[in-house]
C-alpha cells in the first residue's frame, strides 16, 4: 500500500482521514441550488456574510408575505459531525423548506467552515460571525433586505441538529457572556444534540468503545481540545449562562445521545437562570430520523413540535 494510501483515522459511514492530510467524506457531498420551493412555495437564496473567510448562508421565506408582515427568525446550524453536509446539502434544504413552511418563520442556514481542514474552534467562530451578522440587522439597514424587511428580532431563535445543536447550545452560551448589540435570543432549539463526557450520565450506558469512539472522533474534530471533559462537547452549568429564557431539547429512544439530552435539561436548570427548558422524546427512533426521512409521521411531529416552539408567544 501506498503511503498516501494509508487511513489515519476511519469514521465510516461518514468520512475517513488518510495520514497525508487528505479528507474521504462519504457522505454528505451533494448540493442543490437555492430555489422555489416546488411542494411548499418556500423561497430560498445564498448570501456572503464574510468574504474574508467564505462563510456564507442559505436565506429561507415563507411562501405568502405583506410588507410589513414580520416573522420569528432562525439562525440554524447543520450537522454532520463538524466534517460532512453543508447548509446547501438536500437534506437540508428539504428539512428547512418543510420547517419554515410549518412554522411561517424567515431561516439562516449557517454554511461554517468544516473540519479536518479548518478544525474547531473555526467552526464556532463562523457560527458566531454568522450570529452577530443576522444581529446587525435588528436595526433595518443591514446588507440584507429579507432580514431589514421581514425578520422578527423580538422572536429571536437558535437551532441546529447534532454538532449543529452542539453549535447552537455554544452559540446561547455565548450570547449570554458577550450581549452583542441587536441580539435578544428568545430560545434555543437543540435537536439529537452532539455532547458527551468521559464519564456516563444517568441512566446511560456506554460500553468502553463507544466512549473511545467519541473521545477519538472529538479530537479529530478539535486536535487541540483537552478531551471529552472540554466544555464544548461536556457543558458545565457551573461555568456558563444562557443568553435566552427558553430550551427545548428533542432525542430520540434510540440513538447515543438520548441521555445526554435529557442531562442537559438538569444542567440548565442546575444555572437557575429562570428559563423554561423541556425534553421531547421519538420513541422507537434513532439519531436525526427525521432528515433522512421526512415523509413519516414521527418526523413531520417532531417538525410541528419545533414549529410550535418558535411559535408560542410571538410578537407579530
């Protein structure tokens, strides 16, 4: 076997890293341009938020919209373990037509730099160029007129799936220590959320490959992270606190993570920082069901329960 040949670190079925540096994603590579929706009349479009670095986002509207209509606004983070799929991914877009679509809501699909070749933090400190992006334009005269014209800054959410909730939980994190200008985060959606721990949490249990498994797959995602007790993928609710005042966290009874999402909920309300957090459990579900096939019930429910979420209370 060639050098180049040789795999360094094997995530199959989602992508393998050979010892020359170079990537084998094996899923996740397919794109579909921004459009009209076909079977919902949602509207989508791409936009630059840093030429610098490239990262860049998929704008999503409702179908039917007045000038002076306002909707609850979404910045949402993909997953794919920090490595495959993009906001552009077919998945993705599906999923997003479907959400905003159910819950009438304008959408900011993240595209962040992935990892191996910008490992984390670069993920993070997209995301969060991303965050204060959308923010500056809470004022009406930012670079995009979808936003100025039709964003609800007062119904404000954070949202992602598996590393995207990952990013999403660090984003309300920080949004709680830094307060940036324009930005008043009215909830956070964390859907089959990527977080872990070197020790099991209640009601969990690992077997010891799993739990090397993870350990292995994070520091490959972020080299320079001390482990699984880095408070990135471990949240400490002793070292942190929630720029928003509601959480809703889905798992499904299959995957890896059920408990973790249900921890999470213990952690929150360990901070009592006067939100409202709750868990939704899939029964007989596994990880991110409802992107592979949203045709099912359980998936086009577990779409109304975000819907609602984003729905209770709105401003306009």
């Amino acid at each position: 076997m060639d050098f180049t040949d040789e795999i360094l670190h094997d995530f199959s079925p989602s992508f393998r890293v050979f010892k020359d540096g170079r990537i084998e994603r094996l899923l996740g590579n397919d794109t579909v341009p921004a459009s009209v929706d076909l079977s919902t009349g949602v509207r989508s479009k791409d936009v630059t938020i840093n030429a610098n670095s490239g990262v860049s986002a998929r704008l999503y509207m409702p179908k039917s919209v007045d000038t002076d209509q306002k909707f609850p606004l979404v910045v949402y983070f993909h997953g794919g373990a920090f490595v495959v799929d993009t906001a552009f991914s077919p998945l993705y877009h599906t999923h997003l037509n479907n959400l905003v679509a159910e819950a009438n809501i304008v959408v900011v699909s993240v595209d962040y730099r992935r990892v191996p070749e910008h490992p984390l933090p670069i993920a993070y400190e997209d995301s969060w160029d991303a965050v204060q992006w959308v923010a500056s334009h809470s004022s009406r005269n930012g670079q995009e007129t979808w936003l100025n014209m039709y964003a609800d800054f007062q119904s404000f959410f954070l949202a992602g799936d598996s590393a995207g909730a990952n990013i999403a939980h660090n984003m309300a994190v920080r949004a709680g220590s830094d307060n940036p200008d324009g930005l008043t985060v009215s909830g956070v959606v964390l859907v089959h959320p990527f977080l872990w721990a070197k020790e099991a949490v209640a009601g969990q249990l690992i077997n010891p490959e799993s739990r090397a498994f993870a350990e292995k797959l994070w520091l490959c995602v972020n080299p320079c992270s001390s482990g699984l007790d880095d408070p990135l993928i471990n949240p400490d609710p002793r070292n942190f606190t929630l720029g928003c005042k509601r959480v809703i966290i889905f798992v499904a009874e299959r995957e890896v993570f059920k408990h973790w999402g249900f921890y999470y909920k213990e952690l929150v309300e360990q901070i009592r920082w006067g939100g409202k957090v709750e868990v939704l459990e899939t029964k007989d579900e596994d990880h991110l069901f409802h992107i592979y096939d949203p045709t099912t019930h359980k998936a086009k429910s577990l779409v109304k329960s975000i819907a609602s979420f984003l729905n209770e209370g709105k401003t306009g």
